[in-house]
C-alpha cells in the first residue's frame, strides 16, 4: 500500500486480481466482450454504482449524488490491448498468443473501479461517472462512447495513463501539451518499371521514394519554429518484388505528431509539397494521403489545479513530477477533452531500474500504481465537481 493511501477492506485485493484477470485475457479494440463483462461485474458490486453497455464493449457506471443540480463528473479508463506477444514471464501472463496489455489499460480499467470504490465509501454531492472505454489503441473508442450520448450533461473529465519512467506513488499534473495529434499519412510512388541492369530505361520509383523520406526529414528541422515540437516519422517502406526488377511502384507510410493546430497544418502541408516536388524531380509521381488521427492533449490551467491538489492532499506535494520532455505519444482522451472541461494526468508505475517502454513485450506496470490511480482519480473528481460550481 503507498503511503496516504487507503482503500476501503478488501478492495486492494479485489483491484489486482480484476487487473491480472483482465491481463490474463486480452482482447484487441472492439473485441473486449470477456473484459467488458468482467469490469460489469467488478463495477455492479461497488454499492450505489448502475452499469449500462454502450458502444458494443463500452460501460458506463454511475454513482448518484445527492442532488440533481450539481455537476456531472466522469472518470475515464481505457479497456483494450494490442497484437503483440507478451514476454513478461509473469505467472498471469496473457494466454492470447499475439495479444498483450502492452500499454496499461488493464490497470487504467482497474483503478477507475477502485475510484468508484472511494466514491462510493464517502459519497460526493455530485454524480459520477465511471467511463470504460474500448478501442483507444485505434483512436476509434472515445468518439464511439461520445456519439452515444452516455455522456451528456458531464460538466468536467478527468483521465490518466500509467508511465514506467516515474516510481510508484507520484503524479505528472502539468498544464500544456501532454499528447501529441497522430495524423498518418501514406505516399504512393509511382514510376516505370524495369530490368535493374539497364536503370536508365525506367523511372525508379525506389530512388525517387529514398529521395523523399531524406526531404521529409528537413520538414520538422527547416519549417517549424525552434522549440516547436513536431516529429514525422517514416515507419514504412515497401517496394519491389526481386533484385533484378525496378519495380512500377513503391509505398511509403508514416505519422505526424504535433501539439498545436497550427504546427499540424504545417506537417501536412509541408508533407504533400514536398514528396510531390522530390518525385517530380525524379520523373515519377506522389500520391499522398493523409489521415486525421487524434488531436493533442493541452491541459488547461484550472483543471489541471484540480488534480494537483488532490495529489498534494494526498501524497504530499513531492510527489508532483515533471515530464522530462514533451510527450508525442496519442492519446484519444483528446476527444473528450475538445467537448469537455478536464485534464489528463501520468502516474507512476515505475518499479525501479530501467523503464521498460509501453507497446513492447515486457511491458509491465506495477501494481502499487493502481490505488495511487484510484484514489487520485476519485479526488481529482471530487475538485472538478468544487471548481465547475466556482
């Protein structure tokens, strides 16, 4: 148990084996029935909570207050995991071949039921509610629960992720860009093709295609301001079927992340100008695509004041960190935040050593971070509530 942190008799146990189960029996965006039906379960048994399915595999649990004009407040957990094959070693590891929680959602989904345990113990004035949500991992998930309507009328959101680089028991609550927008784009090159051993008689689309990913690098370098953070990522390259054929075509793909409107204007901009000029260049054309991914996160100022006394009541204000760097990792909590007051936060789940990365094989969040969720979370809530009626 962290210090500061105390869960009602028997939830701690309660919490970690819902996370083992649930780590146990992964299931990818939109496939989280057994997940689902277990969080259900989990969420029915916290006194005064009802439960109703929504978006397919999505949950929504209320905790009434006690009067209809105070603010609505919702707690968001995540639920699904990703295609890949778990190496963790851990006795309660996945038993999916290629599916694994690789990126904490398992714990996101076991601290929020432990915040609906918290509530429920000490009940607030207000309503809560307990989101659980599929499919972030596709971005598809939070505006499948929002076209729902189960959440109308929530006057403020508060959401979390777990992070490896920081130790159990402290918080990142800071105001500014804690996501990145995860645009993705696709370039298809497209020349002539021919025998490798007379090039000149072909318009190389693989050149052409090399040529542009090393022009796509000066985008971030040459046209965003200094200290403006931006990344476009090539993540692939495919082209040619043997050694001895210039192929007709090449296909490139990739992300662009950004923390501002403005700079993922220009990301997209710069993108399509540039692959188009290099091919040109070279004698072959650039088909470009890009796909709108999630937004940023930036967290404003005043819900941000709402999670960092809670930490501080909590935990004592040391255990308030800061992130070593901007964070462009995606998160569609982004969705939710464009309609409704919030904030986002990162807690600890650093066991010591060398943080192992979230979307890989060993990922593994320690357990210790799901009360300090929990009770973060719940308390978060309770101040959203005090500061939507300031």
């Amino acid at each position: 148990m962290t210090a500061g942190i105390t869960l009602p008799p028997g939830v701690a146990e309660t919490l970690i084996a819902l996370r083992r189960d649930l780590h146990r029996y992964p299931e990818l965006a939109f496939e989280e029935h057994h997940t689902a039906t277990r969080i259900e379960e989990a969420l029915c048994a916290v006194p005064g909570v009802s439960v109703q399915r929504v978006a397919g595999t999505g949950l929504v649990g209320r905790l009434r207050g006690q009067s209809d004009a105070e603010p609505v407040v919702a707690i968001r957990g995540d639920i699904d995991a990703l295609p890949i094959q778990e190496s963790t070693g851990v006795s309660w590891a996945s038993e999916r071949p290629g599916v694994m929680h690789a990126c904490g959602h398992d714990v996101h989904a076991a601290w929020t039921v432990g915040a609906a345990h918290l509530l429920a113990a000490d009940p607030p004035p207000h309503d809560v509610l307990f989101v659980l949500q599929p499919a972030e991992e596709t971005g598809r998930g939070a505006l499948a629960m929002l076209e729902t309507g189960a959440l109308d009328g929530v006057t403020a959101i508060v959401g979390a992720h777990v992070d490896m680089r920081f130790p159990v028991g402290t918080v990142v609550a800071e105001a500014g860009p804690i996501a990145g927008s995860t645009d993705e784009f696709r370039i298809d090159v497209i020349g002539r093709g021919g025998h490798a051993a007379r090039p000149h008689e072909a318009h190389d689309p693989i050149v052409a295609a090399a040529a542009i990913v090393v022009a796509l690098q000066a985008i971030v370098a040459r046209r965003l301001p200094p200290g403006e953070p931006g990344v476009l990522t090539v993540g692939m390259f495919h082209g040619g079927t043997a050694p001895n054929v210039i192929p007709d075509r090449v296909a490139l793909a990739g992300t662009l992340r950004a923390v501002t409107g403005t700079t993922r204007a220009v990301l997209q901009r710069e993108l399509t100008q540039t692959a188009e000029a290099v091919a040109a260049a070279h004698n072959v054309d650039a088909h470009v695509i890009v796909t709108p991914g999630t937004p940023p996160i930036v967290n404003a100022p005043g819900p941000v004041a709402w999670a960092r006394e809670a930490v501080t009541s909590l935990l004592g204000p040391q255990a308030l960190v800061l992130l070593p760097t901007v964070n462009l990792g995606g998160e569609d909590f982004a969705f939710y935040l464009e309609r409704i007051p919030g904030c986002f936060l990162r807690i600890g789940a650093g066991g010591g050593g060398e943080p192992v990365a979230a979307h890989t094989s060993r990922f593994l969040p320690e357990e210790g971070a799901i009360a300090v969720g929990a009770a973060v979370l719940a308390e978060t809530a309770r101040r959203a509530a005090a500061g939507c009626v300031r």
